[in-house]
C-alpha cells in the first residue's frame, strides 16, 4: 500500500487509508530518503505504465480494438444516456440498501436468541441466510421477477423494479447479516455482563450497548457488501428493466460498438472510489473521536 | 430498605462449571450497613459467588434471598432484581462507545426511566463527589485505570442499589491507582453501604470489613472479624493462606 515504496513504516500504511485520520508514525523517514523513495517510485510507475501502453498500442488489432472499445465519438453520445439509466442503478441500490441493513440486523439478532425455546427462531434465520447464500442472485432475481407476477395472483406487483429491488434484498440481507453477526460475537461478553448488571433487559444491552460497538466494528466490511451491491443491480437487466446495463446493450447494438460499456464501467468506478474513501473517513473520525474524547 | 430480613442471605449454594463445581454449598448473611470481604486464593470462587449473588450465573442448587425476596425462585425478573444489587468487574467493563456521563446515566435513563435531564444531574452530583466531574464528556479510553475504575463504581451507585458487589475492583490497577479506587470504597462504607467486597488487598480488608470470609475451595472455611481472622485464624488452610500473602508482601 506504501506510496513510495520506500522504507515502509507502518505508520504510513495506517495514515494512507484515511488520509485525513491521525497519523500515527512511529518512525520518522528523514525528508532526503523520503524524496529520494517518492523519486524511484515515480519513475518506476512510468516505467511500468508505459511499457503496458507501449505493448498494448503496438499489439496487432490495436487500431480495431480501439474503435469498438475506446470510441471517443460515442463515449460522448452514449454518456447522457447511461448517466440518466443509471438513475435506476442508484434508487435500486438505496432503497434496497436500507432494507438490507434493517433486515440483516434482525436476522443476526434472530440467530443469536437464547434458550430451546427460540429454537425454531434460530432454524428459520439460519435457514434463510444458508439459501440465500448459496443461490447465485442472478437465478434469484429470475425466479422472482419471472415467477411471481407469473402467478397471476390479484394484488400482487408486478413491477420488475419491485421484485429486482427484493431479490437484492432477499441476497444481500444474508451475506449482511453474517456480518452483523461477526460483529455482534466480537464484542465481549463482559459488555453484555456490565449492561445486564445496570438491569437492562437483554435486548435493551443489545440495542444500546452490543450493537453500537457492533455496528462501528463493521462498518468496513458493511461497505464492502454495498459496493458489492451496486455493482450487482445490473443483474437486474436480465428480467428486462432498463437500467444502466441494458441501457448501454441497447446503445451497443445499435451502435455496433463496445465503447458504451466502457463507459458504464467507468461510471462504476467514478461512484465506488468516493463511496471507500468516505468510509475511511468515518472510521478514521470515529478511532479518532474515542481516543480525543470530549465529543459533545 | 426493608426491617428485620438481612440485606443478603445465602443458602447452600451450589455451582458448577461442567464437572468442576466451584461453590460446594455456601451459607452466608450480611446485614445492612455490613462490609464483608471475601478473601481466599484465585479459584475459590469469590468472583463466581458475587456473579451468582447478581444472577450473572445461574445457580444450581440453593437460596439466595435479598431483603427477603427470594431472588433465585422461579418466575422473577431478573431485571427488577439486579437494579437492585449492583457489581463492579475486575476489568472496569465501561462502555466504550459512550462518554462517561452516558455510561453512568444509561441504566437510571432506560431501566429507572429517568429523564435525561435528572439523570444527568444526579450524575453530575456523584461524578463530583468523587471528583471525576471534569471528566464526564471523556470517553473511557482517556481515562487511567483508576479513574475509569470509579467511573464503573459511579455508574453501579447511580441505580442507587441496596447492596454494592465488588469484584477484585483493585486486581487490574497500576499500583500507585489503587489507593484512589479504595478511597472511594472506604468512603462508601463509611456512609452505610451495604457491600460485598471480593480482595486480594488484605490490609484493606482489615481495615474497612465489618467480616471477614475466608472462601477455600468452594466453601466458606472460616469468618470472623478482621482482627481475629487476620491474627489469630483458627484454621490451618486460613493460616496458609494468610502466609503466602504475608510472603508476598500483600499484607
């Protein structure tokens, strides 16, 4: 993760992931040895970019390549296009989001209930988070967006923004209650032992004491599973919503060019790299808070 | 507070951890206003009787009955019982999430039902007591061990409990924090505090116990006042015991 390369204190590989959370170094690098690493690491990543670009421009169907994926022409006409399809992308993965966060917490709380007779409770949650697990979302949201309105029953939608937006849902909420759950089982039972000794009802230690501490440990991996999301709502373009990928499938054949899906991938990347950096900044000001202290 | 009933009384209490049993059959009373220190080597149990004494851990034999509610009958609520008895843990066991001033006035707040507002006063009002009122917006990471030591004995006494448990509350202290922490107990013993105390710090035992337990293996061996069981133990296992400590330099 260093930079530099150069003689690597771990104080750097902590400050470089919140770039604005404290620095904790331990050892100070002397500012001539720090330019001179900042120098090599430069020059090798020219060296190394340009050897790539080099190989890949000389390569013998380069000039077709570039026509189909990196057609410049089209990137500009087919961008107002996919931004707005992507609308759908962004209310797809927020709105099931919230859902996810409020239902993977439930499960988690459901898989840890106490005594025989919540049994059935821990059977049902387990179940539900093994199926889902297992069964790739893309059959999921093709057994559901299919199935369902194909039933035919009065009442029920068959809105394919609807049943996408509950497959995801359905998936992700199991992956998401695992980390809950991972969460949860790291706080130390002293915690539970301290907040039932005060008389708190068992789900009073969970929702004032555990799950806070809970939530703030995971929220790395919590972030993890979002991007993992976002990415995944183009899954719903198979039972024909037309969201960004779909969107730019239509622009590619009508087109007869890749280049449009480029474009998407670099929507993509455009959406996520903020989104990370964000999360380090939370958690970076949440290690920092706990440590300065003083936070009202 | 109730009349004649005593503050705690323990009935041939049981415990065991799979085939270990750690309490063989425990008989004790405390009466109100009384100190009593359990002392005994690490394994006799003292810390399992005071989990036990706040149902921490269920029990499997016994009675144990506080201010003449029988505690572990079936059906209570544990929840009502323990607002009743607080304890404070050898390892402080703040929360780490809160400030101070939350991690005292969470249990008057969601268990008393308090507002914020008076449970904050009333916080404000024990902080300062034991001179811990600059701290109240800290979280407990920027405090030393003793402070966030007395933070966990304000946040027990905030439930305003009958009966105080304290559990090895000096064991994980800097040596030079340890007087601050046993001040506070003192001062509290000194105003009447009904308390159980579980110690390796046996000068302090002498000095604050209205009695002394001497717990070996599960069972309460001897108990007398401190004099009498510090000077003149009648049994040979107290006598050892007292010895090793005298060894270490603990007394």
């Amino acid at each position: 993760m260093s930079l530099t390369g150069g003689p690597v204190d771990t104080g750097e590989l902590i400050g470089f992931a919140g770039s604005s959370g404290p620095r904790r170094s331990r050892r100070r690098v002397p500012p001539g040895e720090a330019l001179r690493s900042s120098l090599i690491a430069l020059v090798s990543t020219i060296v190394v970019f340009g050897l790539i670009a080099v190989v890949v421009t000389n390569a013998p169907n380069w000039p077709d390549v570039q026509h189909s994926f990196f057609n410049g022409e089209i990137f500009a006409r087919s961008l107002p296009k996919l931004v707005e399809a992507f609308g759908t992308n962004i209310a797809l993965f927020m709105f099931a989001e919230i859902l996810i966060l409020a239902l993977g917490l439930v499960l988690a709380i459901l898989r840890g209930l106490p005594g025989p007779v919540f049994f059935p409770v821990r059977l049902l949650a387990t179940v539900y988070v093994d199926l889902f697990r297992a069964v790739p979302g893309i059959l999921v949201i093709y057994l559901l967006g299919f199935g369902i309105p194909g039933l035919g029953i009065a009442g029920v939608p068959d809105d394919l923004f609807f049943w996408g937006a509950v497959s995801l849902v359905l998936v992700y909420s199991a992956y998401v209650s695992e980390v809950y759950r991972a969460g949860i089982e790291s706080v130390h039972w002293s915690q539970e032992a301290a907040a039932r000794s005060l008389g708190l009802s068992r789900l009073q230690a969970l929702r004032y004491v555990i799950v806070p501490q809970a939530v703030r440990r995971v929220i790395p991996p919590l972030l993890n599973d979002f991007i993992g999301l976002q990415k995944d709502t183009v899954l719903v373009s198979v039972i024909g919503l037309v969201e960004i990928f779909r969107e730019g499938q239509i622009l590619k054949s009508a087109a007869f060019n890749f280049t449009p899906l480029v474009a998407i991938a670099l929507i993509f990347v455009v959406v996520t790299i903020p989104l990370a950096r964000f999360t380090d900044w939370l958690v970076a000001r949440e290690r920092g808070r706990q440590v300065a202290g003083g936070g009202r | 507070m109730s009349d004649l009933a005593p503050a705690l009384h323990i009935e041939d209490l049981h415990k065991s951890f799979g085939a270990l049993e750690v309490l063989r059959g425990i008989d004790l009373d405390v009466a109100e206003h009384e100190v009593v220190c359990l002392i005994g080597s690490s394994g006799s149990g003292k810390s399992t009787l005071l989990r036990c004494i706040n149902l921490l851990e269920p029990i499997d034999a016994g009675r144990i009955v506080v201010e003449g509610d029988e505690i572990t009958a079936k059906g209570v609520d544990v929840n009502r019982i323990r607002r009743r008895i607080g304890i404070v843990f050898q390892a402080f066991n703040l929360f780490p999430h809160m400030s101070v001033l939350d991690n005292v006035t969470l249990g008057p707040r969601k268990v008393l039902g308090l507002g914020r507002a008076e449970a904050e006063a009333r916080a404000t009002e024990l902080l300062e007591r034991f001179g811990l009122a600059p701290k109240r917006n800290d979280y407990p990471d920027r405090l030393s061990g003793g402070q966030q030591q007395r933070v966990a004995i304000v946040r027990a006494l905030a439930m305003q409990p009958d009966l105080l448990l304290l559990d090895e509350v000096t064991s994980a202290l800097d040596p030079e924090l340890v007087a601050e922490v046993l001040n506070v107990i003192r001062e509290l013993a000194a105003n009447g505090m009904t308390m159980v105390i579980a110690t390796h710090e046996m000068g302090f035992a002498r000095d604050i116990a209205s009695r002394v337990c001497f717990l070996d293996a599960g069972q309460i061996l001897e108990e007398g006042p401190p004099a009498e069981m510090f000077s003149a133990p009648r049994e040979e296992r107290t006598r050892q015991f007292l010895q090793r400590v005298i060894d270490a330099g603990r007394l």
